[in-house]
C-alpha cells in the first residue's frame, strides 16, 4: 500500500477498499464490497495500469490484478471506518459524562442531540533518536 500511496494516493484510497483474498507470485487477487462499486472500477478498470506497474515494480516481477470471490479479512478501509467509529463513540462517550458538560446541562437545562468529532486523533509522537 505504501508503493502505491506514494505513486498516486488516489488510487491507494480506491485500492484500501479492495479485500485480499491471495498474494501470490505475480498476482494479486482482490475482492470488493457491494458497496465500493466506485473503487472497485478504479482498481479494475480505470486504475489498472498504473496499479499494476506499481505493484511490479515493488514486487520486482511482473504483478497483475485479478478479482475473485471468496472469502477475506475486511479491507484497510472497513478497518478504518471501523476504528473511526470505535473512537467516535468513545469521544460521545467521554463528552456526555464529562462532569463540565454535565454541570451545564444540569444547569441550564437542555441535552445533548449528537456528537461530531472534528478532527481525528493525532498520531503519537515517536521518540527523537538523537535523545
């Protein structure tokens, strides 16, 4: 994914959406959701090419695309989206039971309708080697 995101970050984001089903000599077979029509014509049709060069060139040998059906672990991004959701709830969770946020309800009466977080959580920091 990292190849290919740093060729064209477009096609890496339609890519995400694709299941694997096998990593093979040569190939790379995919699978995509119902849902992910969009990526799934960008992978296979549109996209093709410059996936497939990039793919053979971090490979060191020929790599093509194939779509199968069968079984696979979610795509990056089903993962994604599952963890986006996981930490929204937790961020709704920790908002309503803020004793600020409690105290001002309680205070000047009203409820919470949803939360939005705006902005995802920033990645840890590594440590500085030099240190």
């Amino acid at each position: 994914m990292e190849a290919v995101r740093e060729a064209s970050p477009r096609h890496a984001k339609s890519l995400a959406f694709g299941r694997l089903i096998a990593l093979r000599p040569g190939e790379v077979a995919l699978s995509f959701p119902k849902d992910a029509a969009f990526h799934r014509a960008t992978v296979t049709a549109s996209g093709r090419a410059l996936l497939e060069k990039t793919l053979s060139e971090h490979f060191g040998q020929p790599t093509r695309i194939v779509e199968e059906e069968g079984e696979a672990e979610p795509s990056l991004a089903e993962e994604e989206a599952r963890d986006r959701k996981a930490r929204e709830r937790q961020a709704e969770a920790e908002v309503r039971a803020h004793p600020a946020v409690r105290s001002a309800l309680r205070i000047l009466g009203g409820e919470i309708e949803y939360v939005q977080v705006l902005e995802e959580k920033a990645p840890e920091e590594e440590p500085d080697e030099r240190s």
